[in-house]
C-alpha cells in the first residue's frame, strides 16, 4: 500500500475519531447541562403559560420569574428535538432541585400544577366572589363586573348569580380565571338541581327548579342540623300550601343586605324589601345562598307532617308545633327568656 494512502486512511480514522470523540463530549455536556438542578432563587417558583405563547417567550418568562435558562440554548433544544411543538399551556412549579430536563418533561406532559379553593355550604355571592379575590393564584377577570355581567359570563339564563354555584372544593391549575371557576361551579349545580328535580315528590307546589333551589337555600340559611332540614322543607312547603308568609328570618338580612348590623329588629321584619317573608307571601324571587345537596333533596322531597312553626332551642336544633299557641309557649321558653325579640330568627310567626 503506497504510503500517502495510508497516511490518509490515519488522518480520515483519526477525524472520525475525533468527531466520534467530540460528539460523545457534546452528548455528556448536553446530558450535564439537561440534569443539572438549576439554581433557583427560591423554594419553589410558580409560573404560567398562556396559549400560543412561543418558546422563546416561555424562555425568558422563566427567566423574570427567577429559573435561570440559557434563552437561545433552551430555544434550539427544544426546536431539535420538536418539544416546542408539544408544550401545553397552564399553570407550572418548579422545586429547588428540579433540572432543565424536568422543567421541559413538565411543559410536555401539560403537568400542571393544581391548587384549589372551596365554596361553602350556605355562602352568598358576595362571600364567593371575595374568597375568589383572596386566592394569589387565581387570575382576576370579575374586577369591575357587576353580578348580572357574572351571571352572563358564565352562561346562566338568569340576570341573579345567587345559588347558582355548588359547594364544594374545586381543583384548578394556577392561573385559572375566577370566571372558569365559577363556570364551572355553575354547571355542577345544575346538574346537582336536575337530579334532585327528577327525584322530587309529587304534589310539591313547586313549578320549576330555580324555585326548589329558592326554597332549598332557606332551608340551607334556617338549620346546619342534617336531621331536620326535610322537617323544616316540610313547614316550608306546608306553609306554602296555606298561603301562609313564609316569614324566615334569614331571607329578611339577606334583603336588607350591608344595611344589616347583626342584630335583627322589628322594624327590619317591617322593612319590606323583594326578599322579606314577612311582608310578601310566596318564595322570595331569587335564593339567598348556594345550597348543597341535602339541602337540594329536604326542598323536593320535604318530610310529610302538619307542623307550621319552629323555633330555635338555642343548641342548633329546633322545636315544631302545629298551632300558634303552642309556637308562642315555646317562643317564650327558647327566646323571650334569653333576651331575644318576640319574633326570633328561624321562627315563623303567622301573621293572620
């Protein structure tokens, strides 16, 4: 073999050798650089990507967020291996610990991070929206919107949010709008009404749902004692057969609204609003809180019996009657004689 060619077949096998060598480099640096825990400038470090935000713009997002990514690096890695295709959007967290190859597992795999908030059993709209407001990892949209605009937002038919959101804990990913949320504590209740309504007892002089959840966000304000919410839907419903006002406290403060210092008067029960049982006859127009399902089912199934009064012991219970003389002698005995008005909260009182 001539010796210029063998000398060639060297310097070609020591090339590829070289470049064989240096792609192995290449490849233990790339691996290093991928798993390598990134110094992080806190605990742990929340960040959001919104749809059709492009990989250079994530790139630097997470850099102002304090995850220190080499912008131009991060870019082409994900362009050559076609993870920039497949990042989904939503809410993220990174831990002191976690490496560039978890952060781009995560963005892939749409691993978003859940928090979550609760609604609870027998709170008004006004609670919800301010426990939405509190939460820092909710995006706020409602700022400036009024509750008829809420209540279009989310695609109810009614103008009036209230009762329109079931209790209950809601899982979300950070930076979900308080909008998506209570969408979609809307649609629960309404299929948590459909059901009930389907289940209801007949003879109810209850003409719609929307009206079984009037009724069952008075039961859900008058008691939080589980075994009497179908008796007092039943003095309710007996009441409302009669003709009878329904003279519920609760529905009287909700209708005097911020006017209302905590201590129920006479002349509040006098103060006729849309919402005061004692003026007005029949359910008031709209609920008073968000009803959860007990609730729900004591308004369409209420518990057969002749009561038309009940009055509260004091211990979170109730004493029913059947006539007003035996309403008053119990009056006397749970209120009068603890300082309470003649005409008590959770006590109906005919006014004949």
């Amino acid at each position: 073999m001539p010796k210029r060619q063998f000398s060639l077949k060297r310097a070609l096998a020591s090339l590829l050798l070289g470049l064989f060598l240096l792609a192995l480099a290449g490849t233990a640096a790339c691996l290093l650089w991928l798993r390598m825990p990134l110094d992080l400038q806190a605990d742990k470090v929340d960040f959001i990507i919104d749809p059709g935000t492009g990989m250079r713009t994530i790139a630097r997002q997470l850099r102002q967020a304090g995850i220190p990514v080499h912008v131009d690096a991060l870019v082409a890695y994900t362009r050559l291996t076609g993870a920039d295709r497949l990042v989904k959007a939503g809410g993220y967290e990174m831990a002191r610990g976690d490496s560039l190859q978890t952060l781009i597992s995560r963005l892939t795999r749409g691993d978003v991070t859940q928090r979550e908030i609760t609604f609870i059993e027998g709170w008004n709209f006004r609670q919800i929206r301010a426990e939405l407001r509190r939460h820092p990892e909710i995006r706020q949209t409602m700022d400036g919107m009024d509750d008829s605009a809420v209540a279009a937002a989310i695609g109810a038919s009614s103008s009036h949010p209230e009762g329109l959101f079931f209790p209950d804990t809601y899982l979300f990913s950070i930076g979900s709008s308080d909008i998506d949320i209570l969408r979609r504590a809307y649609q629960a209740q309404q299929r948590e009404l459909a059901e009930v309504w389907a289940q209801r007892a007949p003879d109810l002089p209850l003409k719609t749902p929307y009206e079984a959840l009037v009724l069952a966000s008075l039961i859900e304000k008058e008691t939080g004692h589980e075994t009497e919410r179908e008796r007092i839907a039943g003095v309710f419903v007996n009441r409302l057969r009669a003709g009878m006002p329904l003279q519920t406290d609760p529905s009287v403060i909700y209708g005097l609204g911020e006017m209302f210092d905590g201590d129920l008067r006479r002349r509040d029960l006098r103060a006729d609003t849309p919402w005061n049982t004692y003026t007005r006859r029949g359910l008031p127009p709209t609920p008073i809180s968000n009803p959860g399902r007990a609730s729900l089912m004591a308004a369409v199934r209420p518990e057969p019996h002749k009561y038309l009064y009940f009055v509260a012991r004091g211990d979170g219970t109730s004493e029913f009657s059947q006539t007003l003389d035996a309403h008053n002698r119990y009056v006397a005995r749970y209120q009068l004689g603890r300082g309470q008005p003649a005409v008590p909260a959770a006590a109906p009182v005919p006014q004949q």
